[in-house]
C-alpha cells in the first residue's frame, strides 16, 4: 500500500523550483558555532572563535535578524595584525556569481560604527584564490546602534576586478581586517545570500497552504506547499505538545526544502503545528491551518522502512530539476555526481518496490535521467566526469588535472543503470525506452581506452582532453574500485582481458591473510580501511556464495565490519560515544572537513553509512547501531532526509550536511538485506556470469563465521552505571527476536517513563535512559524501579539517580 504522505511529498517536490539565491548563512544547526566557516588572526590583533578546532563563527541566539541564530563577529584591528573571518554554504560549495547581481546581508550592533572601522569583504574560490579586497565603507555609511540593517555589496565591483578568483566558483565570503583602529567591536550578521536583486517580488507572503504531519517512533515530520513568492526566505515552524497550552517558535526551514524534522525523543509524543513564511523583509505570513501527530513505537521493519522513505527523498525530492540525476550533496546547486547518481539510480528502484512512488513515476524519472546522459553529458571516451553541471551536462572538474573521464564514478553508474536494465523489464513503450537507452550507454563506455595500452592489463582512473594521463592513478586493488574490472571484463565491446584482474587489480598488495580483534582478513589494507570498501562495489554485485582465489567477498565484507566495530568497541583512542551500538568509520564529512575515517585514521568520528550500509552482512550489529543511533543521537543527526553525514563526540561536532554517496548505500544496502532487490536484478544481466567464469569465480557455500551462543531464555544484566547521574544503560540478552517492554516507575509505583515496546533482535541489547520522563522533565533524585516484559517473563531491578 503506498505511504499517502510520501505522495504529497512528491507531488509537492515536483512542482518545486529550488531557491534560486545562493545562501551563504541562513541558521546554524549548532547554536554556539558555524560549522563551514574558517577564521584567523594574527599579531596584535584578535578575532573571536569557537568550535571544536577553534576556528568557527560564534554563532548568537539572542541577536538575530530572522530563524533562531545569527554570526557573531568580535574583532580587534592592530597595526601589524591581521584578521579573516570565512563564512560558506553547507558543504563548502562552488557558486557561479556571474549569474547573480547582489550579495547582501543584515547586520546587527549594539555600537553605532563608523565606516570606517568597518571590515574589508571579499569572496574566494574552491581552489583557495581570492578576489581583491574591497572596503565595506564603499557601500554603507555607518552601522547604526539597536537596529538590524541590510548592506548591499554590488558583485560588479568583484566581476569587474576579480584577481586570481574564479567566479564561477565561489566557495567563501570573507571579511577581513581594515582599518588598525585597536578598538573592540562586535557586529552580528545574518542572511548572508547573492541574490538578483531585480526579480525580487515585493508583495508580502501568503500563508503557507496544504500542511501535513506524520508522527514515526520518535519524530515528527511537519511538510507543506512551497509559497509562490519569489522573495521567500524561509519558513518558520511552531509547536504546541499536547502537554502545553501555547505555541512556541521551534525551527526555521529554507525555501528550498518545505519539510521539518521535529527530533521529539520518544514514542507517545503528540503534538499539534503551524506553519509561516517570511520574506526578505522579514515580514511573516498569517499561521496555517493546525495539524497534528503523535509518535509511536515501531518495529524493526517498520523502522526499516522509515530509514529508507526518510533516505529515499534524497535521490527524488532533492535530485536536480534538469537532469534527475543526484546532487554531490545538500546545497550543491548545479552539481551532481556521476557515482551518488548511480546509486541513486538503484534508490528509485527501491522507491518503486517499497510503494514510495508508482512504477509508472520511477520510469518517467530514469527516462528523464538517461535522456541527460544520452545526449547532454559530456562523456570522454564513453566515461563520464566525476561532477557535472545538472542543466547543462558539461564537466565540472573535481579538480585542477581531473576534468575528463571518471572511470570509477562511470562505473558506480553503470552499475546502477544495468540494475534498472533487469528492473524495468515489462514490454512497454516507456521501459524498452529504458532498456534500449541504458544498453547504448553501457556498450559505449571504451573500458579498454583507460587501460592507456594492451599491455599494461591495468585500469587508471582518470583521462582528460586537456591533461591526458596526467592524473595518473592506476586503479588498483584492494578498494571500493572492484566494479570497474568487473564491467570492464565484462563489456562485450571495449572490454579488456582477464589478466587485468590478475594483472591490475589484484597484483599489488592485494592479499591479507591476516586477523585482527579474532576475525580473519583475506584481502586489503590492516584493519580493512574505511567501510565504504565493502559497500560501493557490492550495491549490485552480490558477493554472496562466490570466490576467487583471495576471497569470497561476503565474507570478507562482513570481517571487515567486524573489524571495524570491534575497533570501535576497543577504542583505543578513547574517543567519547564509541561502544557496541555506537561505531562505523568511513568516508564522510568530519570536524576537519571530509576524510577516508578508518581504525587507521580514527579521529572520534562516526558515519551512520558505515554501520547501516553494512546490514547485509552484519544485520544483527547494523539494526543495533541504526537503532541506537536514530534513538540516541537523532536529535542532532536526523533530519528531512534521514540521516546526516556524520558527528563526533569528542569534539561536540555534528553534520549538517547530506553527502550522495554516503546516502545512497543506505538505502540500496538495507533494500539488499530486506529483499536482495539490487542483487538480484544485477546479477541477472546476461554479461555478468560469463564475466565470473572468466575471471575464474567458482561457487562457495562455505560460511566461516562462528554463530555467537545466544543465552537460553531472556536475561535481564542490570544497569550501569549505578547510581548514576544523569543517565544511565539497562543491559539485557535476548534468545531470539522479540518484542521487549521496558517501563521505569518511580518508589510509589507510579509509571514515569516508557523506555520502550517494540521489537528487539537476537542477542545483547542496550537502552539508555536520560533520567527524563515521558514529558522530557528531568526527574528528581531517588530510587527508581524498571521493569522488562520479553519472551513471557518480567524482570525488575532498582536504579539509585542522585543529582
């Protein structure tokens, strides 16, 4: 039956034209620093900083022109100082100005300035070159006291003298040190966007219309019909609990995306919601209509199926206008990547079989894609770029050598797009379209070009018209590159011999043999490097029952996941959080920006990809850490598309960011786990067999993992710490899956908490309790009882919270 919410949220999406301005600042989700932003000073002078490396914007929550926080800037201009503060868009993307007129922001201070005191401005690009600076006494007479006022910075004064800057490509604004006056100032700064400032509409807001609310286990999504004003700057959302008696402001959303996330914490949450628009003027809408919802507790196939619908959007909701295909991440603009595109691809598939839109709508959607790809994208020798432009379809290089083919993004695409291939197989007008198109594509990739001669029986990665082979990466093995020889032996009309698998792949440094916590690694890195190894190459090929003469894949997958959480249980950095139910370490975005995290490159922080990606191999230590981490640390890292990109205790740090292709294994992952969809559709291609005869792939049925003895009947552990101050962990083993119920009653009997009720895998099992009650009040200190129902039996323990 298909989910009626998500129907409207596509209905919605597909009428939506996405903001056109380009925002630099709007809201932090952390409310004591901006996270993509970068400062410096030096000399006598002083900048005010904050954040885990102590560099960020202070962010404000008292001053702030609209949402719920603004930029602080606190400065000091020395003679012989300097100062710059570097505020850019989530996920440090590359905008083309050239397409804009105005950059304009408001500014805040409690101080009338004088110009001449104010800051320099100026704005640079994704490769670190900057524009001259320019004063912003150019532009504004003085910053007067108590009163927001909006600064207009003409981009004329950058396009006509931009330096060393690539416009098209503006990452950061920056301001900078001015004149040396050596007094202490502070402004505040909001609404940092490059609009055209000639198509903005001047009539006030409508009220948002058409407002829906879906309660899940512990949040809340609140969605509505985009406004039809082009000056909307945003949305903002109120909440009544159904405990209260009066709405409060609780969130901001952009244009951009008309859906928020409210994190509630626990199941039996009702709440009621209005929804306003503002404008560039500030000026708010009348409230909508009220809606209401109330969370529940869910299963874990219900759970399952939310993680996928909430991911699911990503790839639909959120995939560029033009082209269908997938954007590089949350606020990307024109960008869309080759690779996240191919596993979005497979998400669609996803989308059809779990009824989140209607085959007829995933056709029309892949038509639209590979009509793009067909005849707009540039290909280089059949091979596509790493990024592109999703109107246009020419090649953004990823970086200053690399603006030619991608053969590892082209084969992440080519993956999903044989997948779909065997999908859309009804003999229809649209799907032979669809089958047809993806063959042409699939026989024109010249897999053999990249082996650069007949000789080398190795891939490389990259080739470009401008820079040749300069790149010059082989593509060599043990990695997430596996697919690409796969397809490339496997290619009926620019393949390339067996022996490049034996040659180029795996001829260098390929083999382990090694065992690291107890668990045996047949190939690859110590360790087995960072998760996305075991997931890119497999989201349609099936590892499963198969070997060459290293390994079967499955197997090696899943020891690497084992590896990975039994890293993360040892810790032996001591990072905060990490445990048993709190580990995964991959290719994400993280407090230093985005690195390859492995047990070799640890720095505190978890990717949500890893684990849950991983739940084909590892189902029962996959759902515990996707529940642990959705109940645990949802309030920061759960939003309109799921799970974010990353976070890190140690260093208070948390993404605000959705990346593609840590997105995608997600969902295409968890469908391989739930139904072996992806794999069973890949593999069903004609060239895929023949491909593994060759290469000499040979049936395996041998399965070496050690089943860990499961107690006998329901045990409850006990908690730890105990006494404890402010939360605590109820520790209980399970002889197989089943529904659990844990309620927390206070020394008079009466029930002040239900923990939970709903049901829990096979195994050791894990819940905290924040020593709040049911209406998110901490409670007092005392003896507290809990009680778990499992498998016909109740147990109870005593608890001691002293405060």
């Amino acid at each position: 039956m298909k989910n009626f919410l998500l129907l409207f949220l596509l209905l919605i999406f597909s009428e939506l034209s996405f903001a056109q301005d380009y925002i630099f600042f709007f809201d932090s989700p952390d409310t004591s620093y901006y996270d993509p932003s970068w400062g410096y000073y030096n000399g006598a002078s002083y900048l005010e900083l904050k954040g885990p490396t102590n560099n960020k914007y202070p962010v404000s929550v008292t001053n702030f022109y609209s949402g719920i926080n603004s930029l602080k800037l606190h400065w000091i201009s020395e003679s012989g100082g300097d100062w710059g503060m570097a505020v850019a868009a989530e996920g440090w993307p590359g905008f083309n100005i050239l397409l804009k007129d105005s950059l304009t922001f408001m500014v805040y201070s409690a101080a009338r300035i004088d110009s001449s005191s104010l800051p320099v401005i100026y704005i640079q690009d994704l490769n670190n070159n900057t524009t001259p600076k320019v004063k912003l006494s150019n532009f504004v007479d003085s910053i007067s006291a108590n009163t927001w006022q909006k600064i207009i910075v003409p981009l004329s004064v950058f396009k006509n003298n931009p330096g060393s800057a690539d416009l098209t490509k503006i990452k950061t604004v920056f301001f900078g040190q001015n004149l040396a006056d050596g007094a202490e100032h502070t402004i505040y700064i909001d609404e940092v966007r490059m609009i055209n400032a000639g198509n903005s509409n001047t009539n006030s807001p409508s009220t948002p219309t058409g407002v829906q609310a879906k309660g899940y286990d512990s949040h809340i999504d609140v969605l509505w019909n985009p406004n039809p004003e082009t000056n909307i700057m945003g949305y903002y959302i109120y909440r009544m609990l159904d405990t209260a008696s009066t709405y409060v402001r609780i969130g901001v959303t952009t244009p951009d995306v008309p859906i928020y996330t409210d994190f509630v914490g626990s199941p039996g949450i009702k709440a009621k919601y209005e929804v306003t628009a503002f404008d560039s003027n500030n000026i708010e809408s009348l409230r909508s209509s009220t809606v209401t919802a109330t969370t529940y507790s869910m299963s874990d196939d219900q759970l399952l199926t939310m993680l996928q619908e909430a991911t699911f959007r990503y790839f639909w909701n959120y995939a560029h206008p033009v082209s269908g295909l997938a954007r590089e991440r949350l606020g990307s603009g024109e960008t869309v990547t080759t690779g996240g595109s191919g596993f979005g691809v497979m998400a669609i598939l996803v989308g059809v079989n779990r009824g989140f839109i209607t085959r007829d709508q995933g056709a029309q959607r892949m038509i639209k894609i590979l009509n793009f790809l067909s005849t707009k994208a540039d290909r280089f020798h059949g091979a596509f770029p790493h990024w592109m432009n999703g109107t246009t379809g020419k090649v953004i290089p990823f970086s200053t050598y690399d603006d030619g083919g991608d053969l590892v993004e082209t084969a992440d695409m080519i993956q999903g797009l044989l997948t779909a291939r065997q999908f859309f197989n009804q003999n229809t007008v649209d799907e032979d379209s669809i089958r047809s198109m993806i063959t042409n594509i699939w026989q024109t990739v010249d897999w053999a070009w990249y082996e650069r001669d007949n000789t080398s029986y190795t891939l490389y990665w990259h080739w470009s018209p401008d820079f040749g082979w300069m790149m010059n990466m082989p593509i060599r093995g043990y990695n997430e590159a596996m697919i690409v020889y796969l397809l490339a032996i496997a290619s009926q009309t620019h393949g390339v011999s067996k022996y490049c698998y034996d040659i180029g792949w795996s001829g260098y440094l390929y083999a382990n043999g090694k065992s690291f916590y107890g668990y045996p690694l047949y190939v690859g890195q110590d360790y087995g490097g960072p998760l996305f190894f075991a997931h890119y190459s497999f989201l349609g090929f099936d590892p499963r029952n198969k070997k060459d003469k290293f390994a079967d894949y499955f197997i090696n997958n899943r020891n690497q996941t084992l590896i990975n959480r039994a890293y993360c249980i040892a810790n032996p950095n001591h990072f905060a959080g990490y445990d048993s139910v709190t580990w995964g370490l991959t290719a994400s975005d993280g407090p230093s920006g985005y690195d390859a995290h492995s047990p070799t490159n640890d720095d505190g922080t978890i990717s949500p990809t890893a684990a849950i990606s991983s739940m084909p191999y590892t189902p029962t230590e996959s759902i515990a850490a996707f529940k642990n981490l959705y109940h645990k640390y949802g309030k920061w890292i759960w939003g309109p598309f799921g799970f974010k990109d990353a976070f890190n205790v140690s260093k208070n740090w948390y993404a605000g960011s959705y990346v593609s292709i840590d997105e995608g294994p997600i969902i295409d992952m968890v469908e391989n786990y739930r139904s072996q969809l992806l794999w069973n559709n890949f593999m069903a291609n004609p060239e895929i067999q023949p491909m593994l005869d060759n290469i000499g792939f040979v049936p395996d049925f041998t399965d070496v993992k050690k089943t860990p003895a499961l107690p006998k009947e329901f045990v409850l552990e006990g908690n730890y710490p105990n006494p404890f101050n402010p939360g605590t962990t109820i520790k209980f083993l399970l002889p197989e899956s089943g529904y659990v119920e844990i309620n927390i009653y206070n020394i008079l009997g009466e029930k002040i908490r239900s923990l939970a009720n709903n049901i829990f895998p096979a195994g050791e099992e894990k819940v905290q309790w924040n020593g709040k009650n049911d209406f998110g009040e901490y409670v007092s200190s005392g003896v507290y009882i809990y009680t778990l129902k499992a498998m016909g039996k109740e147990l109870s323990r005593k608890m001691l919270l002293l405060k």
